[in-house]
C-alpha cells in the first residue's frame, strides 16, 4: 500500500509513520509537512532513511506542489494535517481556516481527480463541543465547535462528508480524544508540565483545574487509524477514545508525584476563552465493527510518556526554539504574573 500522509512531522503523524513502518514495512510512505511551529523533522530522524519513506515539504493548500505526488498513483490519504493548538487558534484563527479548511478541500479534489480508493480525515472530539458531568460523544452527537480551532476541525470535516454524499469519494473521519505520548509539541499539557517541573517553574493550570479529557495514548490512536484504513466501512464516521477520563489537575499531580516534585509548583491562572468542560468519548462503533482495542490504559501510558521526556531531553531542547518561548511568554508570562 502506498501512503500519502499529510502532517507526519507532527506529533500524531509522526508517531503515525513510526508505527505504520514498524508494523506494515511492505507498505511506502510519502509523508507531506511544510514544518509550521508544530512540524519536526527530528521525530522522524530513525526512519529518514528507510526505503519506503520519504518526505517532501509542502503546504496543503498549495495544488501546485502536491499534483505531482498525486500522479504518481496513491493508495490512501490520511490527512493528520492541520493547526491544532486551541489557544493559537483564538489568537490566530484566520490561519486555522485556511489550513484546515481550504486545505482539506485542496486535498479532496485531488483525491476525486485521481480517483484514490481511500481518503481518512483524522478529526478530533472538540468538534463536538462540551459535555456535562454525564454522558458520551457519540458518532451520532451534533457537531458544536467552540473555538476557531474546533470550528474549523468541524467545517473540513463538513467538506470531507460532503464529497463522500456528492461525489462518491471513499472516504472515512475519525475523530479521537486527548493524545499524549512521545513527540508531542511541549506547549500541550503534558509535556508542558512534565518540562516545567523538571525545572522547578510553576506549572500553569486554567481556571480550577477542573476539566476533564478522555485520555489516548498516541500508539493506540494510531492502531485505530490503521483499522479504518484497511477495514473501515465507506463513509463511517469512528469515535477513538481511551476510557480514561481524568480532570487536568489530576494529570498534573500524577506527573508530580511520578517526578517526586511538590504540588505547591501547581499555580493556577485565568482560564481560556470558551474553554470546554468535558470531553468522553464513545467508542463502542469501532471495537464491534473493526475490533479495536487500546493497548495503554493511563497509568501504563503516563509513565512510558514521562520515561520518554526524560529519556530525549536533546529533542525537548531542540524543540523549545527562540519562537517556541516568544510564543510561552506571550500566552502564560501575563497569566504567571497575575497568578504570583
């Protein structure tokens, strides 16, 4: 099988090509990234020169760029590409929709003119909104986006379901809760955290603390792409979650006490704009029709996450670049301040 996979260098797609190359080696990959913020050749280093991998940098709304690879005859495209940071997309949003939006379209008519058999959009579970203290996101739940980010996650997935009813295009959306594991950009809650109290900074929790996320380790996520690729059923729509639902300040503590560090580092600060309560996902559809089942529950992943970090600080520090810091003080510096 030959691959186009869009957004490899970024932490779900790069742990995607890690674990389609280990676990399928007959099949070739072509990942495309143009290596924004979130984009780093370093969490593919091990594989660069591999036969059946390659890499090209591109932007996905460039048709230009990717009609050639197009050509070339693919198999399936997985479409990890997109802007994703929540708190970015409030300050940014104009960007979010022309990736994640028009980018996705660019990619679908390319899949329609080359007639590839299979398209997966890989969603998220924002687009479903919030939920209260009771209940799941279902396949079936009404999409209600409350961030730039969210809204746009939800419109290309709009599109994506769209070409499907109209043009017959093979396609498949699967939408997943909280991922974490290793190569994950360090302004996302856990390594975030686990980076700060290793240095002994103050680890900064919205609001109360108290919102809560189904927690997926990345491996996991990515056997469940792998399942929709080659048995999903044209035009589903799979829910992928962990069945670890867990309130942020209680990840914060269990990277506490795994680090032996003090909870007095936990320091509260103005919660985000529209920030979601709670997310939980229903994963009931993909175990019965496809036979998936995680590998990780949130005690075994958090450790493998944290032994990961530690063990790979030269990729946390080739990470944390001049703008990666310009961006931190920028979101959390004035929040930190008010806090103290």
């Amino acid at each position: 099988m030959k691959m186009l996979v869009t957004g490899g260098a970024g932490f779900i797609g790069s742990n995607f090509v890690h674990y389609i190359l280990k676990e399928h080696p007959e099949d070739t990959v072509i990942n495309v990234d143009c290596l924004t913020y979130a984009g780093n050749l370093e969490n593919l280093r091990n594989v660069e020169a591999m036969s059946n991998y390659r890499f090209v940098k591109a932007d996905i709304t460039d048709r230009v760029a990717l009609q050639p690879l197009f050509e070339e005859g693919i198999d399936v495209v997985v479409n990890f590409a997109a802007e994703s940071h929540v708190d970015r997309s409030i300050l940014e949003p104009d960007v979010f929709i022309k990736t994640n939006i028009l980018g996705t379209q660019t990619l679908l008519d390319l899949a329609r003119q080359y007639k590839i058999p299979k398209f997966v959009q890989v969603s998220t579970d924002e687009v479903y909104g919030t939920l209260g203290a009771e209940g799941l996101f279902s396949e079936t739940t009404p999409l209600a986006p409350n961030s730039p980010y969210s809204a746009s996650k939800a419109g290309a997935d709009l599109i994506v379901r769209a070409y499907h009813e109209t043009f017959g295009l093979p396609v498949n959306i699967t939408r997943c809760s909280n991922n974490y594991g290793p190569y994950q950009f360090p302004e996302k809650l856990i390594p975030l955290m686990i980076q700060n109290a290793l240095e002994d900074k103050p680890l900064p929790v919205y609001g109360d603390g108290l919102n809560v996320r189904d927690w997926l380790y990345v491996e996991d996520h990515c056997s469940a792409i792998d399942l929709v690729i080659r048995k999903g059923m044209n035009g589903e729509i799979y829910n992928v979650g962990g069945n670890n639902e867990r309130t942020n300040l209680q990840v914060v503590k269990t990277i506490l006490r795994e680090l032996g560090k003090p909870e007095s580092l936990i320091t509260f600060v103005k919660d985000r704009p529209g920030h979601d309560r709670r997310y939980a996902i229903d994963a009931t559809k993909i175990r019965e029709q496809l036979g998936w089942r995680p590998k990780f529950n949130y005690e075994t992943g958090i450790v493998e996450t944290i032994r990961w970090y530690l063990n790979n600080k030269d990729w946390t520090e080739q990470v944390r670049s001049g703008a990666y810091q310009t961006y931190y003080e920028k979101q959390y510096g004035e929040r930190l301040g008010a806090a103290q």
